[in-house]
C-alpha cells in the first residue's frame, strides 16, 4: 500500500474534534482564535498545501483530538509537496519527540493514536528523511514505546 493510502486509511475514522474543541488557549490569544476560526468545520481531507504550511503552527496549538484529526492533513501536504511544505515535516517531528516540559500533553496525545496510525506515521517521517527533512530517530522511537503511551 502506498503511504498516502496508508495514511488516510489509519485516520479514515477519526471523529472531527468539533467547532469548540479546535485549541484551548487560557489567554483566548489572537493566533488561537485565528487558528480555531480557520480549522472549524473543516475536513481535514479537504485542506490545501499552502494554507496548512501559513497555519503549520497549529499543530503546536491543537486540542489532543484536533491535533489527532488535523495531522493526517499536514503529512499528506507535505508528502505531495515538501518544497512548498518545507516547515510541515519539522513540526510534526516535534511533536513526537518527548519533551519533559510537556510531558502531560504529549502522553493525552500519543494515546489517542492507534497501532496503524502509529505506523503510518512512522512510514511518513522515514518517508520524509528520505527526501533530506533531517533525522526522525527519537520521534520514531518514541511512537513505537505503544504500552507506555496506549
């Protein structure tokens, strides 16, 4: 199967986070709300290359479900366009690469993510070093520690 294939059949079920749930900023801060009025009531099949790279730093700002919802939109823009997409790769590699400061958010994510959606995932970012995005090793090795995260 090919990786984008593999990529939208993992995340095929995931339900939409819903028009609330996109970020949870305290502060009600200016890019939140921009973030949050961009992706509501958005498929994240039906997202284009460029506007997800202008908005590439809402994965850093996504709710755990809008982040689970949203990510196969980022790899498959960057798949089919790594040059026009060059930040994509970077940021969802951060987003797998456990941090201390982070540690309660990072586990609500990585549990909402199933054994296939691990996996396509993890073809995605070797998929991606492939074409020079630089090194996904720790990232890699932390989306296959299932059992601490599931």
């Amino acid at each position: 199967m090919a990786l984008k294939e593999l990529i939208q059949e993992a995340f095929a079920g995931v339900p939409y986070p819903g028009d609330d749930n996109i970020t949870r900023c305290p502060y009600n801060c200016s890019e939140c709300r921009r973030i949050a009025d961009y992706f509501k009531g958005k498929e994240w099949a039906q997202q284009g290359t460029e506007e997800l790279r202008k908005h590439h730093v809402a994965l850093s700002l996504f709710t755990p479900e809008a982040f689970h919802y949203f990510l196969p939109a980022f790899m498959l823009a960057s798949i089919d366009s790594y040059e026009k997409g060059d930040v994509i790769p970077d940021a969802i590699r951060f987003h797998f690469e456990y941090a201390q400061e982070i540690q309660g958010h990072f586990t609500m994510r990585m549990s909402k993510l199933s054994g296939a959606q691990r996996k396509a995932i993890i073809d995605y970012l070797i998929h991606m070093e492939s074409k020079g995005a630089g090194s996904s090793e720790h990232a890699i090795g932390m989306l296959t520690e299932e059992s601490a995260y599931a």
